[in-house]
C-alpha cells in the first residue's frame, strides 16, 4: 500500500483523479497532506451521502 503524502493540488493534478477534480477541490483542504486511500475515502463518503 501507498503511503506517500500529497497536496491538494498534486491530487488535482494527478491522472488518477482526474475524473474528480471537481470533488478534490470542493473537498480537500489547502495546506493537508493525504494519502490516496483517505481522498478515496473522503470522495466516497461524500457520494453516499449525496444519494
């Protein structure tokens, strides 16, 4: 598993968010570190509770 930490802006610019930057910026906090599982996991809890 990857642990690296990212900003905000390396997770927009990343191809593997690609398809939810919109989310990534409405989400994410300026200044934090995370890793891929915890934006994944932050994304997911939104969209559940959007349904």
């Amino acid at each position: 598993m990857d642990e690296s930490l990212y900003t905000k802006d390396d997770i927009k610019q990343s191809e593997k968010f690609k398809t939810r930057r919109d989310a990534v910026e409405a989400l994410l906090e300026d200044g934090v570190l995370y890793t891929v599982e915890e934006v994944w996991e932050i994304i997911d809890r939104f969209m559940k509770g959007c349904v």
